[in-house]
C-alpha cells in the first residue's frame, strides 16, 4: 500500500549541538517533526512545543529505529562517530527504504571523500555510500569544525581557566556555525527542492583561522584574556582520555589535529550562502551570540 505524505519530518541526534537547532528552526518554520530522542529527560525541552512529537531511539535497538522511520517522509540524520556507525547506518537505510522516506539529509563531514582518506571522513563516506546505494534520495552536508566545539569541549576550561588546549600550533581551520549547518537543512528539507537532491556540500563558514587568531576574538568580544595553549599530542590524549572518550575517538582526533598543524583544514566553501543566500555567520558574532555559555 502507498504511503500518505505526511510531511513529517524526522530528526535524530534531535538533542544533540546540530540535531537540536535543526529541530527548533525547522519547527518555527511551520514544520511538523519527529525528534529521536535517545535520553529520555532530555526530551523535556521539546514538550510544550505542538509541532513536535516525540519518539525513542537507540541506534543499537533496531526496533526503536524502525518505530521511529514509520510515518516518516524525510529524514535529517545524525549519526555519532563511533566504529560501528556503519553497522548502524545500514539498518537505518533499511528502515527509511521500507518507509518510502523521500530524501535523506546527512550530516557528515568535510573532506570525507578526499584522499587518502582519514578515520572520521572514512565512517562518514561508508555511511554516504550505503545512503547512495539505497537509492533514496539524499544530500550530504560535510561540515568543517563546529564553532560550538567552544562551548562543548573548550568552554569549561575558558570558563574556568581562560585558556584552551589543542596540539594544532598555527595551523588553520574553517569554522562554521551549528546554526548555518541547520539553516541549509532547513531548506533543503524544506517543500521541493530537487536541486540538492544526491549532491553533497562541503559546509564552512566564511574564515579560516588559526585557534591563536580565535583565541584573540574571544579576548576582544569577552573583555578578558583568553589564551591557546599549544600543547603535545601526549597531553592532548591525557586530556581527552580524561573526558571519558575512546581510544578510537582519541586517534581519529589526533589525526585530524595533525591535518590542521600541517595547513590542509582551511578550506572555505560557498555552500552556506548558496543554499541560505545569506553569508555565513562569523566567529565574533558566535562569541557575541554565546558570551554567557563562555562566561
Ligand atoms: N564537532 C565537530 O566539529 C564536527 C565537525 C564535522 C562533523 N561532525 C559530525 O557531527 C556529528 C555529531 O553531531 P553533534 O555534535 O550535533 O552531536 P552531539 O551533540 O554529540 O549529539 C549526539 C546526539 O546523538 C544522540 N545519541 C547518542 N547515542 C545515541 C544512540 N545510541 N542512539 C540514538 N541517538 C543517540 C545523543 O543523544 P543523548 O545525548 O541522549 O545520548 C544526541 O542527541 C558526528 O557525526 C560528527 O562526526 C562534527
């Protein structure tokens, strides 16, 4: 039996950095959705909004992400980084390919198909690979390093040391705003707009800069001094490690520090002014916007 068009619009990783601006743009734009939610308690954001419904998920129990895809017509897709993620990524297809979902919004990463390839860009490309094979209609969005990472990984020590600690040295990387990445979601998942269908877009925001240049921004636009520490990759994994990530999540990150300090992640692209029609926001105005989140 044919599926009725529903337009609904399911969101996974819906409480994660990019999943829950995605969700509140897509629901302030008039959208209906379905957000995956994993936590249960953090779901109570979301509860007194009508255009959202909500729906459990876990990547490692099939059958929630079957319930999840039923009644579904698209899908924005957040996967973690984590080795099995293709494992995961197969069974979701699946399950979108028996829901008829019309398109497949990806979230993925820069440089996943460059060679040779890296250990992130390599989950992320297997993953593509399985969506194109699928046949289903998709767009991949390959974001460079979220500015949001200030505030998710460095913004306790900026809050509580005024510093941050990275082994990149000089070398210098695109940045792009969570809320841009969800911007271009929003459109293509928005109406008809098969001009981004199986096409895929590297995704950053309008500079490239080393975390020393950051490091001055944030100096300027919090009024206090905060410094980059150029630190070892020795110290780098001590840290990490102490954050509770894998050892695969560790190595995959040292890695892709070791790109920065070699000058290969400053890459700029259009795509955000392409598809939004607006210019990417700049990391001042993200200082500005989550000054208190750094304070
Ligand atoms: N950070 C960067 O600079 C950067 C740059 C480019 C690409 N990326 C890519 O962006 C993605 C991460 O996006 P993000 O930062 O928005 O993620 P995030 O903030 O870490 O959020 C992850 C989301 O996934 C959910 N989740 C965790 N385990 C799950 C499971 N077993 N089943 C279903 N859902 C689960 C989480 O829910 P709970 O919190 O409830 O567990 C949360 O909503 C990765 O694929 C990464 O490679 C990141």
């Amino acid at each position: 039996m044919k599926k009725e068009n529903n337009n609904t619009i399911l969101v996974t990783g819906s409480t994660g950095t990019v999943g829950s601006e995605v969700v509140n743009q897509l629901a302030s734009s008039g959208h209906r959705i379905k957000a995956a939610i994993h936590t249960q308690n953090k779901a109570d954001k979301f509860k007194d909004n009508n255009a959202i419904d909500i729906v459990n998920i876990d990547y490692n129990k099939p059958e929630t992400v079957a319930d999840a895809l039923n009644n579904v017509d698209k899908l924005f897709l957040v996967t973690l980084p984590s080795p099995n993620m293709t494992d995961i990524s197969s069974n979701l297809v699946k399950e979108a390919k028996k829901n008829e979902i019309k398109h497949i919004v990806k979230l993925s990463v820069l440089g996943a198909d460059a060679e040779p390839e890296t250990i992130l860009g390599q989950v992320h490309r297997q993953e593509e690979k399985i969506i194109e094979e699928s046949g289903l209609p998709y767009t991949f969005l390959r974001p460079g390093a979220f500015m949001q990472n200030f505030v998710t990984f460095f913004g306790k020590s900026i809050r509580e040391q005024n510093a941050f600690y990275l082994p990149t040295e000089e070398g210098k990387i695109s940045l792009v705003d969570v809320r841009d990445i969800a911007s271009a979601a929003v459109v293509i998942l928005s109406g008809n707009h098969s001009q981004y269908e199986n096409k895929a877009y590297g995704i950053t925001g309008q500079e490239a800069l080393s975390y020393g240049q950051a490091a001055e921004i944030l100096s300027k636009e919090l009024s206090r001094k905060i410094s980059f520490v150029n630190i070892s990759e020795e110290s780098a994994r001590k840290g990490m490690k102490e954050m509770g990530m894998t050892d695969w999540l560790i190595d995959a990150l040292l890695e892709l520090y070791g790109i920065i300090r070699a000058g290969h992640a400053a890459q700029i692209t259009s795509s955000i002014e392409d598809i939004t029609g607006r210019k990417p926001i700049v990391f001042s105005q993200f200082v500005k916007d989550y000054s208190k989140a750094l304070s």
